[in-house]
C-alpha cells in the first residue's frame, strides 16, 4: 500500500510505475511521441467539461476535475519519459524564461502577454 | 541557484515556486479555475504543433516539446494548487483505477478502450 | 474578385478553394487525416487565447477570434474534403440527434448532458 | 423533410436552424462566447480520439470522425452567429493571408512555417 502525495513522492517514482504499467500491458509499441501528444490534448480537451456554461458562482464537479486533471498529468510523464525530458528540469526552465518575460514591477495585477511587455519597456528605454 | 530533477524535487517544491511567481505579480485575481483549465487545454494545443505533418521517421524539435510541455505541467500545477488537489493522490488513484479497466490478461498488447474490454469480459462470463 | 458571405457562398465553393490551394503547393502529401485532426485541435486551442482571463465585461479581440475560427474552420474543411465527408449532411444529421437527445421540455433552460436528461425522463416513466 | 448538402446549404441556414434549436431551449443565456470557445475546443479534443494510437495502415471509425467533425462545425457556427461573424468572409480573407504568406514557389512540396519562409525570402533579396 503506497500512499503519493505531492510533499512525499516524486516525479520519478510516478514515472517508474507507469513504465512498469504500460510494460505489463506491452503498450509501448502504441505510444509514439506524437500519439502521447494527443492524448495529452484529448485529455485537456475534457478537462474543460466540467466548467462549460458555469458561471463563478455555480458549483463545479470537483471529482471529474480531479481525475481529468491526472489524466493530462499521466500523459504528460508517459510523454516526458518516452522522450527521456526531466519535466521538474523542463519546469524549472520555463519558470526562470518567465521570470525574465514577466518583470514583477511590468506584470504585476495585469494579465498582459510578454511581447506587449517587451514593447512597453522598449518604449521606455 | 536550486537545481530540479524529477528524481529530487516534489511536486509540492514546484506548486510552492509558483505561488510565490503568481503572487509577486498579483496574479491570483486572473487564476479562476476555468481559466486556468483553459489554458492548460491551449498549452496543450501547442504541444502539438511540432508533430505536425510529420512521419515516423521526421526529426521533431525536441526543445519545443519540452518547453510546451513544461507549460502543460506549469497550468496543472496551479490549476491543483488553486483547487487544493493534491496531484500525485490524484494520479495514483488514477492508475489504481486504470488497472482495474485494463486488466493486464485483456489489455495485453492492444489499444483498446476499456469499455470494450468490459463487454468481451462479461461475454466470456 | 468573389466576395464569399454565410448568404450566397457555399461549403463545396470553400472546400474547391482549398482543394486549389492544397494542389498549388504540392501539400496533399503532408494532409493525413489524423494530422488535419491534430491541426484543427491546435487551432481550437489559439481560439481559447483570446478569451483567456477574461470576465464578462472585459473587451476580447474580435479580429483575432474571427481569424482563428477562420483556421478552425479552414482544418474542418480540409479534413471533410480529405475524408469525403459531406459536412452540411453531417451538421443536419448531429442537429436531428441532438433534438431528440434534448427534448424542448426536458431542456428547456438547463445546461445539463443528455444522459443526464435521459435518466430523468426513464424515471418518470 | 429537408436534405442538407455542401453543394446546396448556406453557412446561413445552418446558422438559422441552430439559433432555433438554441431559442426553443433558452440557451442563449449560456452561450457566452468563452463558452463556445471552450466547448468547440473540448470538441475539437474528442475528434482526435478516433485518430488515437493508429498507423497509416490501421482502420478509423469514420462515423465517429464524421460526427465529431460535426459537433466542431456546430460550435464554430454559434460562436459565430453570437459575434456577428460572417465565416464564409472570415474563411476567404484567410485564406487570401495564406497566399501571401505561402506564395507557391517556396512553399511547393514543404510543410514550413511562414515564418521560416519569410526569412529564406528575405535573405535571398
């Protein structure tokens, strides 16, 4: 009885265990980079079900939300370890480039793409 | 200088990294859940572009993978931060659940969906 | 100089514009049916950017939606045209089934799924 | 009884029918644009299914194909019919933006970004 929690497990250890479920069911011979890909998308496509037509008032089927959202997240491992990416490497990566695309004193309290930043601080300069 | 590996860093450790990214820029007001489901979905959208029109045997741009990756796992990052879902419970209890749909004997070497494994076992029965 | 409009152009003109411009570049090659799939999703995915963290009173970018839904819109054709499905046969088609999925009484100002619907209407029987 | 077909049916008249469909139920009220947007991408996700994990060679459902493509086109036509968006225009002058930006002699036989395009070009001026 193995009990994961996002404090005491790690990506690592959830990647191994769907090594070892897809190897049981002989299924690498199906999940091409590409396939995973779309299965990732299929996967946040219904993701977006359970907010269709709410309002930010209505309550929302947090369950289905929950086994979508480890949907999307099972495909994005089987992704990451078919392809050898490190995805906590991939993640922190991404965060340092938006740190740098996102200035707090620019982004901060608006929800405005980098390139408009980019263009404003320019103007400035 | 922190340096993440998916063998080393939880998913706590990350989810912690983006509050604090997402409150410097006060950004919380913008992250209803919807909207975060959606731009998972958008991300989600972009990482298929660099399978686009190409066969087996095509080079992919493997950079753009994982950084369209790395922005699929950020959105679900905070989409189970807002939310308070603890994403490995979730993906565990995913795979528990999958393993019951595709019992190793039925799903062997076949990408079949779960639904029709069930109609063939309850016709065997 | 034509000028297409929802009144006078029909979808066999838009599909025989395509078709003349996919030829013009040698382009049937890279068309699969499952890679115009993928393009089409990726295009739903740009379509949701515009509309990303915004409330019901924020401005959205017309011109931008309308230019995605064009893409949208320009993947459905490209994959009918590819698969010889007639796509006015098949919206009529889906718009009969979901009249019967969604009796007026039944559905009348409730957002809520078919099957749903179905399980209400079984137990008033 | 009518027959809708490409070579006989208007963007207009599908338009008209679902706008009836739509009134009978009251659902204007949750067909907002972002929800439209949405469900055509949760849509747009279900189409990619049928083209899951299958070879070049392996058999697709095209009824489903067929149907999902459908449900595609009805949220494209009510996310427009919404704004106010002529599709047949937005698809022309789309289309006219591709032929600039894929003029034939460079994008014949090449699945290449207009981007990637537009330096070769300016680089042989």
């Amino acid at each position: 009885m193995s009990d994961w929690s996002d404090g005491g497990t790690t990506l690592e250890e959830m990647k191994g265990r769907l090594v070892a479920f897809n190897e049981a069911r002989d299924w690498g011979q199906f999940h091409a980079p590409k396939d995973l890909a779309m299965c990732l998308s299929a996967e946040a496509g219904e993701l977006l079900e359970p907010f269709l037509w709410k309002g930010p008032e209505d309550t929302v089927d947090l369950g289905r939300v929950r086994e979508e959202l480890a949907d999307v997240v099972i495909c994005a491992l089987n992704l990451a370890g078919r392809l050898e990416i490190d995805l906590a490497a991939a993640v922190q990566d991404k965060i340092a480039s938006n740190e740098a695309r996102y200035p707090v004193d620019l982004a901060r309290g608006r929800a405005v793409k980098y390139d408009v930043l980019a263009e404003e601080s320019a103007g400035e300069g």
